[in-house]
C-alpha cells in the first residue's frame, strides 16, 4: 500500500541545535517529492521539489535530501522562527495529478 | 504569494445548509485542487480539475461537489452541510512556476458546521 509517514511526530531543539526530519515513503514510480512549512492558521508554504535519487535543495538554513525510500530535511542552526509544521507530500505515476502528504512534524525551536 | 484567493475565509453554518467555498488565481494554471486539512489526516484530496469543465474525484469526494466554468475559479460546494465536512479547505493550483507540478496553497477557508 502506497504511503507517506513523517518521524519525529513533534520535534523540540534548543536554538541552534541542529537535527533532520524523516519522510518515509512507499510509491512506485516517483515523480515528485516535496517540502512545506507551514504555520499555524496559514496555508502550506513550498520550499523545497526533490525528483530523483541523490538530489539536494538548500535554503537558508534547510536542507532536503532524497533517496530511493526516504527524504530529510535538515535544519542546521535553528532559530525560533523555524518553528512551524513540516509536511512532506509526493507525487507518483498512479497518483495521476494527486499530491499525496505526510501527516507533518511539527518543529519547535526555543530561544 | 501564490496568487490564489480563497472566500469566504471564515464560515460558521447550520447542518443541512448549502455551502459554496471559492477559490481564484491570478497564475492561469490548469490545474486546481481542492484538500481539506484535519487533525490525524493531514491533507486529504477532495477533486481536482485539469481544465475548464473537466474536474476528477479524490480520496474523500463523498458529499461535495465542484465546479470550474473559467480558468481562474475553482467551486466547491456542500449540497446539504453536516458536521463531518467541519474542517479547514485549502485550494491549490500547480504549475511550472519553480519546477513543473509543483503545487501552492491558498491561506485556507475555516469551516464550521454546527
């Protein structure tokens, strides 16, 4: 059965300590894998489209990687405005044009 | 900014009512979604569309309906509310703005179904 699982399911860091978030999945044939910030009342903020094995996105102080049955998403330093929830959601071929998501992690960085 | 719109934002309704949520965009995209967002579910696909007139049922399309008479609006409506459809709706749209289906999300419209 096709799946999308995150780890931890809540994360607390002290500022400027650094850590990943897991996304697990279980689809064949990829076509996408995405990452999203999102804040409480928001809707979800793109930051991130990883396509294939071994691809790395950087920004600011986030870092996706992706491999054959998994993404991270490290964040190194965090700051307190990093808090938020993490979704991971991805896209394949039996999918059609469903984005299937990840139930989030959600992060807190305390000062 | 995504470019997307979504009315009302906030609705507070009576069980049995019909409701009709409203999603534009400014980014003349094909695709439109419509998810909603509960907790222990994450983001769930209600339908989509891929063209004007031309829309798809997702994983929990049961009681909803929609429509898209322009590119730019996406519809969706509750024929007769109940307090299951409790919940906050997000529109999106996809396109190749930062990389091809790639999607963005609206702010989100808050419903309450008493």
């Amino acid at each position: 059965e096709d799946q999308v699982t995150q780890s931890p399911e809540a994360l607390r860091l002290q500022e400027g300590e650094s850590s990943s978030l897991n996304c697990s999945y279980t689809v064949s044939g990829l076509r996408g894998l995405f990452w999203y910030r999102q804040d409480p009342g928001k809707g979800p903020e793109f930051l991130f489209t990883l396509y294939s094995a071994g691809e790395e996105k950087e920004k600011e102080r986030l870092k996706a990687t992706l491999t054959k049955k998994e993404s991270f998403l490290h964040i190194t330093a965090p700051k307190p405005e990093d808090s938020a929830t993490y979704l991971c959601a991805v896209q394949a071929r039996n999918y059609g044009q469903n984005f299937v998501f990840g139930p989030g992690t959600r992060l807190s960085v305390l000062p | 900014d995504a470019g997307i719109t979504q009315s009302p934002r906030h609705k507070v309704t009576e069980t049995g009512t019909p409701v009709t949520l409203r999603c534009h965009q400014t980014e003349n995209h094909r695709y439109m979604y419509w998810y909603r967002q509960d907790p222990g579910h994450g983001l769930r696909l209600i339908h989509y569309s891929y063209g004007v007139k031309d829309t798809d049922k997702g994983e929990v399309s049961d009681g909803y309906s929609v429509s898209r008479s322009k590119t730019e609006d996406f519809l969706l409506t509750l024929e007769s509310a109940t307090s299951s459809q409790t919940s906050v709706y997000f529109c999106a749209i996809s396109g190749p703005r930062q990389g091809p289906n790639t999607i963005y999300f609206g702010e989100g419209s808050w419903l309450t179904v008493v």
